[in-house]
C-alpha cells in the first residue's frame, strides 16, 4: 500500500517591530512554533515554516503579539491557507494567529464567517497590561476582530486566561493561548487520519 505523503506549514509572523515601552520587540513566540513542530514530527509529518516577507524574528518578552500586525495583511499566507483548504487540508491557528482570517477567502466568500473559534481573549491581553499597546499600535482586541468577520466567538470556560482551550469546527483548529499550541496541532492531526484516511493526495495544515 502507497504511503499517504502529509505535510504541514507553520506560518510564523513577519513582524519583528519594538512593541513594549521598554523596546522589547514582538515576533514569533518560540514555544508557539516548537511545540506544534515536535507534534507534527513525532507524527511522522513533513514540516515546513514560512513567513509572508521570507524573514521573521522571536519574541523578546515572549508575549507573541507579532501576528497581529502583519497576518490580517499577509495576502500571500491567506492565499496558501485557501488553497489548503480548498484542497482539504486543516487550518490551525493560535493565541494571535486567528488574525490571518481577516482577508482569508475561500470561494470570495470570508472562510471564518459563521465558525466556531478562539484566540488570545480580552482578558489575557489585560493580565499582560498590553491592553495601552494594542492601542498605541492600532490593533483590536482578537475577540473584536473575530465577531467584525463575523465568526461565532468561543470565550474560554476557565477564569485563568493562559489555561488551555481549543476549539474545533470542521477542518478549523484554534487554540488561544501559547499553552494551547500543542493541542492544536493533536486536533488537526487528528482531523486529517479521520477525514482523509482513503484520500492519497498531499495534506496539509497551516499556522
């Protein structure tokens, strides 16, 4: 019997711009890659990472925000996750992540409109004190973005907004918070052995 060929695409944020007061700046959240990648790796899939410039840069405070200022804008990132999905692949997003839904179309139409997701909530971004930053720069809270996409916002059950959560819906994974990540990436393996099990095409899930 042919072995079914999986891959997987980690979508890192571009942005790597000073984002606290003290000039620490925001990028990628290190174990937010990591721990999907030692995933995916363990089973058995072949990983990639990509970013919308070709360039990227970790986090100094480990807070992650980087996504938010440059996936609502990343057309060449949304155009791969469309084509993903459109060809049956899983979309997972993370913490800030879900910020990629804002111009992601599948069929001219939003794919995010009317499903079921999370990312880092309002509540988090308090706990952080970085409720003043994402005015200073301009960003909306994911929550806010979310329902103006019209997606059926899912608020975490537990109080503690760093508790894992993961929600769901069809071939869409999202998670809403760095302890998050790893869930995410069992989900949509999951997704994939459940849905495609007779299908011997390529499969892929993005970040």
């Amino acid at each position: 019997m042919a072995q079914t060929l999986n891959r997987v695409l980690i979508a890192v944020t571009s942005a790597n711009l000073k984002f606290w007061p003290l000039g620490l700046k925001t990028g990628y959240f290190w174990t937010e890659v990591l721990h999907p990648y030692e995933t995916f790796k363990n089973h058995g899939y072949e990983v990639d990472l990509v970013s919308e410039t070709g360039t990227t840069g970790m986090d100094e405070s480990s807070s992650g925000h980087g996504a938010a200022f440059d996936f609502p804008k990343a057309t060449g990132l949304q155009r791969i996750g469309s084509s993903i999905y459109q060809n049956g692949g899983v979309i997972g997003s993370l913490c800030h992540g879900p910020a990629i839904f804002a111009n992601l179309k599948v069929n001219n139409q939003l794919l995010i409109k009317g499903k079921k997701v999370t990312a880092f909530t309002k509540g988090g971004e308090k706990l952080m004190m970085a409720t003043d930053r994402l005015k200073e720069h301009n960003l909306p809270f994911m929550e806010d973005l979310l329902r103006d996409l019209g997606a059926d916002w899912q608020e975490p059950p537990n109080i503690n907004p760093m508790s894992e959560f993961v929600v769901v819906d069809g071939r869409l994974v999202s998670g809403v918070n760095p302890a998050s990540a790893s869930i995410v990436a069992q989900k949509a393996v999951e997704i994939v052995k459940g849905v495609h099990v007779e299908d011997k095409q390529p499969k892929k899930s993005i970040f």
